[in-house]
C-alpha cells in the first residue's frame, strides 16, 4: 500500500509541473500589434503638432488623419482575428498536452498492475545478508565475507578463504589484496603463494610477470611439486619463446602429476598448443576451471558451518551446469565426481558418474577411467 501512495504522489507532482505552465499560458508578451499601434498613435500626434504650427495645410491633415485611422483599423480587425485563431491554437494545443499527461501515468499504472510485481516485498542489502546462507546467491556470500573482513581485518583466515572466489570471479586485483593480506598475517604457504601468483598474472591478462614468478618461485621453494607454480612457470618460458624448455618443463609435470590431478589437463592442452604462438599469449595460461576440491573444503573452515556449505555447495552447482552445457572434459566430471564426494553427497556423486559414463558411452576408454577413478574414491557405478 505504501508503494501505492508514494507512486501516487509522485505522479501528481509530475503531472501538475506540466499542467500549469500550460493553464496559465503567456502573460505580459507584448505582440506585434501592439508596436504598431503605438506607432500609428505617435504619428497622430506628430501630424497634430505640424498642422498647429501650420508646417502642413488642413486639407492635407485631414487626410492623413483618415490614412492613419483607416490603418488603425485593419490593424485592430487583423488583431482580433489573430487573437481569435491564437486562442483557438492554444486551446487545442493545452487539451492534446492535458491529454497527454494525465494519459501517461493511467496508461503506465495499468501496465504496471498487469506486469509488474508492486507486492513484492523490498530486499536491502543487510536484509539479504541476513537471510539463511544456504539461500544465498555468490555475491551475496562473498559480500557477507567482505563485510566480517572489514569489521576482522587481521582475519588471515578469512583472506585466504576470499582469495580464490575471488580468483575464480575473475576480480584478479582483490585476489592479489586478498593473498597479500593472507601471507602478511599468516605467513608463507606453497598455496598462497602460487595463488598470489596466479592473481597476478590474471590481473596482467593471462601474462606471468616478473612479480608472479617471483611467487611461483616462492611457492616451489615451500613445496617443490606444487602443480600450479610448476605450470605457470613453465608459461613463463613459452612466453619469452622458450619453448623447447616449457615443453621440457610440462612433460616433466605429466610424469608426476597423479591420475585424478585437475592440472593433467591443463598441461595437456598446453603440450597439445606449445607449436602454437597463442600459447605465450596468455590465452592457455588458465589453469583448471575447477570446482572445489579437498583443499577449497579445508580452506573454507573459518566459516560458520552454513557458510561454508553454501559457499561450497554454490561453486559445485556452478561446475555441474558448466559440465550440462558442455559435457565433453574428462578431467571436469573428475573433478564433480569428487566434488560430491568430499561433500559426503555420494547419490549426487554415483548420478555425475553415470552422466558422464553416458556422454563418452559404457565402452570407452573414459568411462573405464571414470570407474576406476570413482572406485579409488570408495564409489562404484549404478545401472
């Protein structure tokens, strides 16, 4: 109702500051008319004072006085019917504007009423932030975290908890604050580091800069095998046209990596490109698009049990759908299959392994890799 009444108001006070200029209409505007008249009367005068000091004769005043007022005439008959038609013009004119306006609010409410949604209660901000976390959307997770970091700000926890939803948000300057505030308050960790490189490097399109090897580096020094500092480092060298020794560096990364590992078929792809000058480009520097995995998990514990479920729960539905629209990725149903899995999900994980066994079909060799894969998970295939 207070909708109503507000919308009311406001379009009164609209209508009404274009209704009255025009029922007032123009005071005060002198017309042409009137010039003229005032013209013809000074001439009167003037010929009044020349017939006085005899500068004309009589006859010749006389006559002229007859030309003036015959002038005088026309003007005020020319006058009237002007007036006339102008009145009539304005008339028309304030009716079709009058018409016009109160048309616009009645022709807008009756759509409104018919489409739009005037009971739909208001949702401030605090409000949705307030709401059970299992409703909520990313955004409003990751500004619900914003808002306790910046009542929290020596919350290392929570830094590093932010800094890959941000990464994976694409909003690459917040991740690299984000790592920066995690490394300053809790110290190095093979995982911050190689995130903090990978932010810069996204923040520089895609390009590993001086600064993101330098974390890389820093990463590999904390744990020498660390596959995301391993594969950016190795991008480095494609992108200075080393790419004998990236091919070298990756080749050596697929010898190590583990079956289930979600950086397998980054490196692939990047093998697969590496005759390809895109390749130093940036364009195939991203790592796996991945879901959450046992470490997204771990790393969300600083928050209330609900929120990180949700959180949680929202980047893995978010995998599910990209994996819908477009099935063919191997290492991403992995990644789904133990996505569920670390979730304690095991029908959602037997149903991804089944949609995935049914894209690649029963006999090929993907699906042999999916069952084993699941069946190192503790979790077997459903008819």
């Amino acid at each position: 109702m207070l909708f109503w009444v507000i919308a009311a108001i406001l379009t009164l006070g609209a209508s009404l500051a274009v209704l009255l200029p025009l029922a007032g209409g123009a005071k005060g505007a002198s017309s042409s008319s009137d010039h003229d008249l005032e013209v013809y009367r000074d001439q009167l005068s003037e010929l009044d004072r020349d017939a006085a000091r005899g500068l004309i004769q009589p006859a010749e005043a006389t006559e002229a006085r007859a030309e003036i007022a015959r002038r005088i005439l026309r003007l005020d008959n020319a006058d009237t019917a002007g007036k006339t038609s102008a009145k009539q013009a304005s008339m028309t004119a304030r009716l079709v504007a009058t018409v016009a306006v109160l048309a616009v609010p009645l022709v807008s409410w009756g759509l409104y009423s018919q489409i739009g949604s005037p009971d739909l209660p208001s949702q401030p901000l605090s409000e949705r932030l307030a709401k059970n976390p299992t409703d909520s959307s990313v955004d409003e997770l990751v500004a619900r975290a914003e808002a306790h970091l910046a009542a929290n700000p020596a919350d290392g926890r929570g830094w590093e908890v932010l800094a890959p939803v941000y990464l994976r948000m694409q909003r690459f300057s917040d991740a690299v604050a984000a790592y920066r505030n995690a490394i300053r308050l809790d110290g190095d960790s093979a995982a911050r580091q190689a995130g903090l490189g990978e932010a810069i490097a996204g923040a520089a399109g895609g390009i590993v800069s001086a600064d993101a090897q330098d974390a890389f580096e820093a990463a590999l020094k904390l744990d020498p095998a660390n596959a995301k500092a391993n594969f950016y480092l190795a991008m480095a060298l494609a992108q200075e046209g080393r790419n004998k020794e990236a091919v070298t560096a990756w080749q050596a990364m697929l010898g190590t990596l583990p079956p289930d590992s979600p950086w397998r078929g980054a490196v692939e792809q990047a093998l697969a490109k590496s005759g390809n000058p895109e390749v130093a480009s940036g364009a195939a520097a991203k790592g796996p698009d991945a879901g959450p995995d046992a470490g997204d998990v771990d790393a969300a514990s600083s928050l209330s049990q609900q929120d990180r479920e949700a959180m949680i729960n929202t980047m893995v539905a978010g995998l599910d759908e990209k994996l819908r629209q477009n099935p063919r990725d191997p290492e991403g149903w992995m990644r789904l299959v133990r996505s569920y899995v670390v979730l304690g999900k095991a029908d959602q994980a037997r149903d991804a392994l089944g949609r995935a066994i049914a894209v690649f079909g029963a006999g090929s060799d993907e699906a042999k890799k999916f069952t084993a894969f699941a069946a190192s998970l503790g979790l077997t295939a459903t008819e």
